[in-house]
C-alpha cells in the first residue's frame, strides 16, 4: 500500500502533454494556449469619443455653465461607423456619438447632457466646461499593433476569447483535449433507462466519471460494459490504446470476480493497485500499450474521489495546465469526527465561511462510499491524516475544496 503523495508523483510523472491543435476562438474556452497571440492593430485603433455628445475645443468652453452657455455651431454629424471630413476649428463644435472618431481640431467631448440644440441642431448650447482630453479614448490606450495580448500556457477566459476576436486571432492554437475511455465494469449494471431487475443496479459510475472528465476539460467516450469474465473485460481493456488515457470502475478488490487487476497484469504493466486512502483504497493504476489506465474502486464515491485525486491531475497535465492543485484551507470541525488510524479519511464535507473570515466545516452526510448524494452535497473534502483516529468539535483540519478550479484561491 502506498501513500497519497505517492500515488499522486507515481501517475503524473509519466505524463507528458499531448500535441496541439487550431480551434475557432469561441472553442478555445478553457483551453490551455499553445502560442502566444500577438495583436495585429491598435485598441482601439483610433482616437474616439467615449460620450455621446459634441466635439470640441476646450479652450472655447471657458466659464461655460447652465446660466451662461456658451453657442457653438455645428459643422458635421458623425456616428460610429463613420469617419469624420471637416475639422472643428474656433467657435465650432461637431455631433459625435459614442465610438466614433474625433475630428482633427477639437481636443475634447461635452456629454450631450450638458448640451441643448437651437436651429434645428445648427447650434449647440453647451452648460459646462471640459477639461482637454477629456471622454476622448486614445488610439492603442488597451493594446499596441505587435503586442503580445495572451502568452502561451495561459488558460481562455471568456474576456480573453473577446480579447482573442478584438485583435484579430481566429484560430488559436490550443493543446488538445485528451479523449478518455470509460468502462464500468460488473454483471449487476443495467442502464439508465432500464429498471432493474432483482439484484441489478443502475450504472452510475460511467455517468459521473464522463461529467469528471468533461468538468476537467477531457472528451470522455463512455464503452460497452465489461461483464465479470477475464475474457469479455480482457477484449475491452485491450482498446486502450486508442485512446489517450482509459479509467475504468469496479473489479478491482478481493471479490470471487474481481478481474481488472488481473487483466491489466496479462495485457499491460501495473504500477500499484492500493493506496493508503478512504474512501476507495483499491486504486489501481498501470499502463496498457503505453497508455495510461486507471482501475477505480466501484462505489460510486470511491469512484468520484479516486478520480478526484489521480485522474483529474492528468487530465489536466495533458492539455497543458499547470496549476494541478485545486485551493486548500483550513477549517474548524463544528462536531467530533471519528476514523481508523490507518489511512488518510478524504470525507465529504461542506465548508462554510464565518464572519471572521475562518471557516467551519461539518460532514455533508453519511459516508459510506456506496452513497452519492453527501458527495453531490458536498463543497469540500476534509484531509483527516494517517496515524489519527479522534478529531474533537473546534479542531482545526485541512479540506480542499472540490468546487474550485486548480490555481484559484
Ligand atoms: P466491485 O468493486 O466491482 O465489487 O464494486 C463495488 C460496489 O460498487 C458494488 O456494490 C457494485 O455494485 C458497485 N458498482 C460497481 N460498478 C458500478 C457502477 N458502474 N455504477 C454504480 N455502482 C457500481
Ligand atoms: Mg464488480
């Protein structure tokens, strides 16, 4: 049996990233840059207005007010889209809407709030002063031509895809994302849209371990369920390596047909098969035709935590992420909690902030790993260590909260 950390440094050390591809902008959400993206023109490509209003020369508006105004005549009327021709000389001002360019001569923007029209909108009556320069946004104020806008190794937001489409990139090249084989196994599963029958269950696992892998930006392909037989599991493992990474669920404890293990030592190599950890200590992992193969333990929460802890860091390796931690902290326990010494307690949890700024946190429900829904109410794991067996109301722990992304805090 070996420890977390070990596991952990075991699955991710023969990990590399995969190759890259071009995608459309809005598909690169989430995606992980594989080159930096340079602007080809300046934002905001020219001087314009950021008001509605009129353009003008500020040293014509002095002591402007609302008892004495001062008249401009007006000489153009530009909307965005549009390019300004005249010049706004003296005494002269130009009707300008939001975006538009500002015309050579005038040197600032009065909000047409503060603004009145006379003669049909040939003159402006304009109640305040401005000062030059401003509601005028400069050329290249957000980014210069040649910029470097997004480095490579970054991760696309939304406002970076809206930076990606203001400079001009299309297709940015992006790292690809793995495609991940899932196979539960057992001769108990039936599907989702079947009632089962005396002895049968649901097939869950197929069902969260694709929304893991989705969730970690993976494309899962979910295949035929391996019956309990070392033939029938035997002819789907040895798919693997078509794919970049296959995890399977179930078989892998002391049970009469626990095959996975087996299977995986005839047809690949297996690198451990147990980890000091619960839930879920049955995690097995090896390499079939050099593909990397996870055996996750069959209860559904032994499933998801495994997953958790193993799979989602590589997943992640592989697209090019480096941030593989998701945020820790530290929580007060608001009631006992209870464990054998022997492993590392990773116990579904929710963690509350208080208005001191620390947070509490209490279990989420009842922990056997066969239940799913103190998992789906959970916001955390709690970390309770090897060696420790009573841990006291008002106890500080460490939790790491599995709803919120890797590099956030
Ligand atoms: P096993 O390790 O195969 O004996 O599975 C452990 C437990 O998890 C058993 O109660 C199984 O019925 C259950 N289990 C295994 N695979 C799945 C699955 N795909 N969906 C839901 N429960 C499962
Ligand atoms: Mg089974």
């Amino acid at each position: 049996m070996i420890s977390v950390e070990e596991a952990r440094e075991k699955v991710l050390s023969g990990i590399t990233v995969l190759g890259t591809e071009r995608v459309s902008t809005l598909e690169s959400i989430g995606r992980v840059l594989a080159s930096d993206i340079v602007s080809d023109i300046d934002v905001a490509p020219f001087d314009n207005s950021a008001m509605d209003g009129y353009a003008v020369r500020a040293g014509d508006l002095a002591g402007a007010s609302e008892l004495t105004p001062v008249r401009l005549r007006v000489v153009e009327h530009v909307p965005a889209g549009a390019f300004p021709t005249i010049a706004v000389g003296p005494g002269e001002a130009t009707r300008i809407m939001t975006g538009a360019p500002v015309p050579e001569g005038a040197d600032a923007v009065v909000m047409v709030e503060r603004t009145a029209e006379e003669d049909e909108g040939a003159v402006a009556v304009i109640m305040a002063t401005v000062r030059a320069g401003e509601n005028i946004r400069r050329k290249a104020e957000d980014v210069r031509s040649g910029e470097v806008v997004l480095s490579a190794g970054e991760v696309v937001s939304a406002a970076a895809v809206g930076l990606m489409a203001a400079v001009g990139c299309a297709m940015p090249l992006v790292y690809r994302r793995p495609r991940v084989a899932i196979v539960a196994t057992g001769d108990e599963l039936v599907a989702i849209d079947e009632y089962p029958g005396p002895g049968k269950i649901r097939n869950s696992n197929s069902y969260s371990l694709a929304a893991q892998v989705l969730d970690a930006g993976g494309e899962p392909i979910v295949l035929e369920v391996a019956r309990d037989t070392v033939e029938h599991t035997t002819s789907i493992l040895t798919r693997a390596p078509e794919f970049d990474l296959m995890v399977s669920t179930g078989g892998v404890s002391m049970g009469d047909y626990d095959v996975v293990k087996d299977v995986l030592e005839q047809i690949g190599k297996m690198d451990f098969w147990k980890v000091a950890m619960r839930p879920g200590a049955p995690q097995t992992h090896g390499t079939i035709g050099g593909t990397p193969f996870f055996g996750l333990p069959g209860n559904p929460t032994s499933t998801m935590v495994g997953f958790e802890l193993f799979v989602r860091p590589v997943i992640l390796k592989m697209q090019g992420h480096s941030a593989l931690d998701r945020p820790r902290h530290a929580v007060t326990l608001a009631h006992d909690v209870k464990k054998k010494p022997d492993r590392r307690y990773f116990l579904r949890a929710t963690a509350t902030l208080q208005a001191d700024g620390t947070y509490i946190a209490a279990l989420s429900g009842a922990q056997s790993s066969a239940m799913l829904s103190s998992m789906h109410r959970a916001n955390c794991l709690l970390i309770l260590p090897e060696g420790e067996s009573f841990f006291p109301q008002g106890a500080l722990a460490e939790c790491v909260r599995i709803d919120r992304k890797e590099g956030s805090e």
